[in-house]
C-alpha cells in the first residue's frame, strides 16, 4: 500500500489547528487504498500551536511533528517537510482550509494516471482584492517572459501532488533562497492539474501580508532567471547606438549648416553625456556578464534530469 505524505507549514495557528485535523481527518478516512502521514511543520510558533499538535499526536499515530527553532518563513518550513516527508507521493497544502482536503482525492486519481505532477490549479481569483488579483496577473506574466523554458503555471500555490521522483529531485536543488513553485517547473516530469474553487480562511489571519509577497517575487525572480544581470549589456548597446546616431548626425549638420554656438555646444554637452552613461553601462555590463555566471554556478543545481531510460531489446 502506497503511502502518502501531508506536509503542512504552521505559524501561530492555534485557532485553526482542531479545524483542520477534524477535516483532513474526515476526507482522509474515505480513502481506504492509500496510507497517510501527516507532517506539520512548526515553523516558531509563539502560541498554542506546538501544544496542540502533541495533544493531536497523541490522539493519532500517523502525525509528525517537525518543530523549527524559530520561525524561518514559509519557504523554509514546507522544504523541511518536503525533506522529513518519506511518502510515494507528497501533498504541501496550509493549515487555513483553503487548501481544501477534499481535493486529495482528485490529486491521488491523477497520480494513479501516471502524472508525477499534480498541480491545484485556483479556478480565478474572486475572493481577492483587486490590488491582489492585478499584481498576481502582472508577476506571473513577468516571472512568464524571464523564465523562458521554465513555464510558471498561473494561480497555483504550493498545493500540488508531486511524486517521490520529483520530491527527491527538489531536495536535490542546493540554493538557499528555495522558492517552491518555481523549483518543481525546474524539475519537469509529467504535469497535469486539476481546477478548484478556493474557500474563505477557516479562521484567524492570515500571516500573508504585502511584505511577504514582495519577497516572494523577488525571490522567485532570483531564483528562476539570470536575465535582469544582462540588462545593464543592453542598454549599454542602446546608449552607444544613441551616442553614434547623435555624433554623426552633429558632425554632419555642423558641416551642412550653420546651427548657433548655443546649440552646438548643448548638443556637444549631451553627446558628452551620452557617452560617459555609455561607459557606466560598460562597466556594469561586464560586472553582469560575471555575476550572471556566478548566479547560475553558485545555484549548483543539476544540468539535466533523466526521466528515464529506454534500452532497445535485441
């Protein structure tokens, strides 16, 4: 019997701790052909979460504790149950419910079809402020053009199935600043999803503020491209080409016709500009090409991943 690993992060979430377990607990009693685990991670709660998840422990065999020792962020503490989960297949959902437990069923079937990827895949986003909705479309847009062969699916959280294969593949990745949903893109395999509607927070607050998401986009831009260290290298080119285009322009007019002192000067001034700006940017431009390839080593992550391999059969 395959067994299947919960890994849910926890921070300050003692009113949603009895919420939850009464749910997953119902949904996962249904399914009668897997084995579950469930691995929460403590990530340096302040409240009663800690307490209660050993009275929860008490009460079923199959709950793993994995207590941080401070509160690292949310990154960090579902990589931990990731790497303490020893599941066929994990499952990172939150704690709050709008993960909905009643879709593990959906992700299992998909699994069985032979997916190793399974992504939850939010319907829209209704629920959300419109400041919210605006600045998840333009992030994942962006975050779309600079990652190239690593295609971000859209409005898909950490809530996915991921196989063994891909979960021992994720861990792999050594850089520190791990971003999960753009880790398992990297990684690859075969991906499907399946489509939810995501309900209100159960209760309490959400620990999800604007800080947060400012790190995460930073973090996930990092984290998936070396593209904005080649920028300065392009408007270099585009400072020089503006630099020539206006010399030569200035050259020939000076000979052609007779433009005031005045002007000749303030174009002869912007020129001069032109060109130090030109020199500025060369200098950042070769600092990039190096950073850019300190980047890429300094993230040691593989150069390739085999899924598998066919030999012929004489």
């Amino acid at each position: 019997m395959k067994l299947i690993s919960i890994v849910v992060p926890m921070y300050n979430e003692e009113k949603v701790v009895p919420l939850f377990f009464a749910e997953i607990n119902k949904v996962l009693e249904k399914i009668k052909q897997y084995q579950f685990e469930i691995v929460v991670v403590n990530d340096g709660s302040k409240d009663q979460t800690l307490s209660l998840l050993k009275a929860q422990q008490s009460l079923q065999k199959n709950l793993v504790i994995v207590n941080l020792s401070r509160n690292f962020g949310h990154e960090p503490a579902v990589a931990a149950g990731i790497k303490t989960a020893k599941g066929d297949a994990i499952i990172p959902m939150d704690a709050d419910l709008q993960d909905p437990p009643s879709l593990i069923q959906a992700l299992l079937a998909k699994f069985e079809a032979g997916f190793e990827v399974v992504n939850a895949k939010r319907k829209g986003r209704h629920e959300d402020t419109f400041f919210k909705r605006f600045s998840a479309i333009k992030f994942y847009q962006f975050v779309a053009k600079l990652s190239g062969k690593i295609k971000i699916p859209q409005n898909v959280g950490h809530f996915r199935l991921i196989s063994r294969r891909v979960a021992d593949e994720v861990n792999r990745l050594s850089e520190r600043n791990r971003v999960f949903r753009i880790e398992v893109p990297f990684v690859g395999f075969k991906t499907t999803e399946v489509l939810f509607d995501r309900p209100k927070r159960a209760a309490g607050e959400t620990h999800y503020n604007l800080k947060s998401m400012l790190k995460l986009a930073v973090d996930a831009i990092a984290s998936t491209t070396s593209v904005p260290l080649v920028w300065p290298v392009q408007i270099f080119i585009f400072i020089l080409i503006l630099f020539g285009l206006s010399a030569i322009t200035q050259i020939i007019l000076f000979f052609t016709l007779s433009l005031s002192e005045v002007v000749m000067v303030s174009w002869l001034v912007g020129n001069l500009i032109l060109f130090l700006f030109s020199l500025l940017f060369f200098v950042l431009s070769i600092l990039s090409l190096y950073l850019s390839r300190v980047f890429i080593e300094t993230q040691n992550r593989p150069f390739y991943i085999i899924d598998e391999v066919i030999v012929g059969r004489s």
